[in-house]
C-alpha cells in the first residue's frame, strides 16, 4: 500500500509525444500547475519522435507558430504547394493547387524529430511544469472530486491528484483502459512503412498519394531534398518486404511509383506500422478526458492524425480557461466543462474520421464496378469547385469549431 500523500497539481497530462506536449504549452498562459507524465527519460526523446514525415495543415502552423514551436524548429519545413492523386488501374487524378486559393501552401512538412526538439526546447522554458519521467501509468480512481494516477516512476510508486487527468498517451492508451473506455479497431489489411526516400528529382513541393488495392503509397516534400515516404502494403506481403534488402526495396518502390519522380535512389531506415483505425467509444470520464491517439487513431491518408488531435488540445485548452474563469482550478475538471469540449469538437471528429475512413475504404476497394466512379471523382476533384474547396478547407484544419490559435488575422474559421 502506498501511505504517501498524492502530489497535488492543477491538471495531469498522461503522454508526452505530439499531442501532450503541446497541450502543455497551451495551457502556459493559465499559470496552472501542469504535470507532465512520460515514458521517455530525461534527456530521449519519445519514440514518436523519430524520422517519420509529419504533415501539418495551415490550421495547425498556425497554432504552433502561436505557442513559439515553429519558431524553435532548427530545420525548416518543407512546403505543400501542390498534392495530386491517382489511383492504379483507374483513370484521372485530382491535383490541388494552394495558388488556386490564395496561398503560397497549403501546409508544410516536418520531420518528427525536429518538431520533439523544437518542443522539448519550449517545455524546458515552462516555469510551472512538473515532467514525471520515465514513468507508467499503473492505475488510476476518483478520491472526492480529484481523480488520482499512481505511476511506476523507475521502480518507485507514486501518486498524483488533480480535477482534472488528461490522456494524451497514444492508441494503445494506459489511461483509457484503466478507465473502463471501449474502443473500436478495424484493421484495414495492410502495414506501412514509413521512411525516407532520395529520389532523382528533388521535390518541387508537390506531395503524391498513390492508391492501390493492397493500400496507399505517400510522397511528402520535406525540405532536405528527400521525401518521407508511406508505403502501403498488404498484410501477408509485409514480412517479405520488410525482410527487402534497400536495392531490392528500392526497385518494388519504382515499379509502384514509375519514374515521376526519376530513378529512386536511397532509402533511409523503415519502420513498420499497422494500418489500423482505434476510435474511442466515448472521451471523457468523470474528471478524465482523453485527447489525439489515445481518443481517435486514423489511417495516415491524408494526414489528419496530429492536426486532429492538435484541435483537440487547443480546443480543451480553451474551455479551461472558461472554466477557471467560472469557479477557479477546482471547476476544470467538473462534468459540465468537459461536455462542452466534447460538444465542440463533434463536428470536426466526426467529418474527419468520416474523410479518412471514406477516402481510404474507396480508394483502396478492388473491384472494377468502384473504377468508373472513382475516376469521376478523381476528375471532378481536378477543377476548382465547391466539391474541391471543402475538401482543401478541410485539408487545411478549417473544420468544424476551429481553436482561435488556428486562425490566421483574415478570418477563416470554418470549412
């Protein structure tokens, strides 16, 4: 039994990766005492962080350029001034062009690694942040109107209070499972790997999605002359593909991708993920709330994951604000706040699970009934349209009840 006192804070954040840590920073400006559960040790940064292609929508540059992470960035991004899809067998693609809408891009694309440095960076400028590392949620229960978290702190126990507990700690969520939520997993039948990809045609800020029957393959600009690449691969081929040499990769690369791109020539280090959608059959317990992953894990076709959860946490962010506005700390976690975040975020969730998983349960159907529509769709998306504009408002994180840290000074709001 532990006989120690909890350690009282203001708010518990479980999960330090994307979505935590810039949850942390946007609750800065509230003055709250912020605890800040990771997995990672002091001085790593989380396994999130590693050389994957991160897409963030105009929405979320802005958001982050707010709370000082873009500016903390040692690498530039790579900027999306173009996207074109097609799809094998079928006949069209749909090219979207930011010029078309009065913009220079419609988002950028930043390596996982420089956005944890550049985030690590400004929570090490926090004064009011208390980082519990590494540590595991072990349990979690409700003592009065607090809810408790006991954490395995390197073979120590120890307990942490607050009105309000945060899950922010991925798909395979500690925090949601000890709260009793259900989520629903479908497995769409194929792995990615995610790597990145030296072509001999420098990226021109154009980004590919490529749709197949055995899944998608995605070409993200970055800005180091190379593309973060997510390769779609069929379930019982990914062990074969994984066990590829790079020249033997590199050639299954080409014959998917043609030469577009030139003659592909390195492939840096690949890393498997399965393509999966975990959805949160509800995201808020008494005086617990769950945000990004750990609420809603989406297929990577058409990079919604981060900027999703990205709004989640500016969103709840800004009802604790109203709430310590309407009755103090104690009021953040109380059952009427955490509604209303739930009420703003309905639209956005819903029309970006509904985008994500429609996109990809089509576009990778086999069957040759789907290929005239598809191709309808693909040239219906190639002109500008009301069609096409919702889908780019969309793309760039104008869903929905949009965080006011994602406005830009013009006025966008919606899409």
């Amino acid at each position: 039994m532990n006989a120690v006192a909890p350690r009282m804070h203001d708010l518990v954040i479980v999960g330090g990766g994307l979505v935590g840590a810039s949850l942390a920073l946007a609750l800065e400006p509230l003055g709250l005492d912020i605890a800040l559960v990771d997995a990672a040790a002091a001085g790593e940064l989380p396994p999130v962080f590693d050389e994957r292609s991160l897409s963030f929508a105009e929405a979320t540059i802005n958001a982050l350029t707010a709370l000082g992470v873009m500016q903390a960035l040692e690498a530039h991004g790579g900027p999306i001034r173009r996207i074109v899809v097609t799809r094998a067998g079928d006949f069209g693609q749909a090219r979207l062009d930011a010029t078309r809408y009065g913009r220079t891009e419609f988002g950028q694309v930043v390596v996982a690694r420089d956005f944890g440095q550049a985030l690590e960076a400004r929570l090490e400028r926090m004064s009011r942040l208390t980082r519990y590392r590494p540590a595991r949620l072990m349990s979690t229960s409700m003592d009065g109107a607090l809810r408790s978290v006991v954490l395995d702190q390197g073979g120590e126990t120890i307990t942490l209070a607050a009105p309000l507990v945060v899950g922010a700690d991925g798909t395979a969520s500690a925090l949601r499972t000890s709260l009793g939520i259900e989520a629903d997993s479908h497995e769409y039948g194929h792995a990615l790997f995610v790597a990145r990809l030296r072509t001999g045609r420098a990226p021109d800020g154009t980004a590919y999605e490529r749709l197949t029957d055995h899944g998608p393959t995605a070409l993200l600009p970055r800005a180091d002359r190379h593309f973060g690449l997510v390769h779609g691969v069929a379930d019982d081929e990914a062990d074969a593909v994984q066990a590829l040499d790079e020249d033997a990769f590199l050639a299954r690369l080409q014959s998917r991708l043609g030469w577009r791109h030139g003659r592909l020539l390195a492939c840096g280090e690949r890393s498997r993920y399965a393509g999966r959608r975990v959805i949160a059959r509800r995201v808020i317990a008494p005086c617990a709330v769950l945000v990004g992953n750990a609420a809603q894990t989406i297929h990577p076709l058409g990079a919604q994951g981060f900027n999703l959860g990205l709004r989640d946490a500016l969103t709840l962010a800004e009802e604790i604000a109203v709430a310590l506005g309407e009755g103090g700390q104690a009021a953040i976690g109380h059952g009427s706040v955490l509604q209303r975040y739930v009420d703003r975020r309905s639209e956005d969730r819903r029309r970006t699970l509904a985008f994500s998983d429609g996109l990809l349960r089509v576009g990778i159907a086999p069957g040759t009934l789907l290929r005239p529509l598809r191709s309808l769709a693909l040239l219906s998306l190639d002109h500008p349209s009301w069609l096409q504009a919702w889908l780019v408002g969309g793309a760039m994180g104008y869903r929905g009840d949009v965080p006011a840290l994602c406005r830009a000074d013009d006025g966008r709001r919606s899409a």
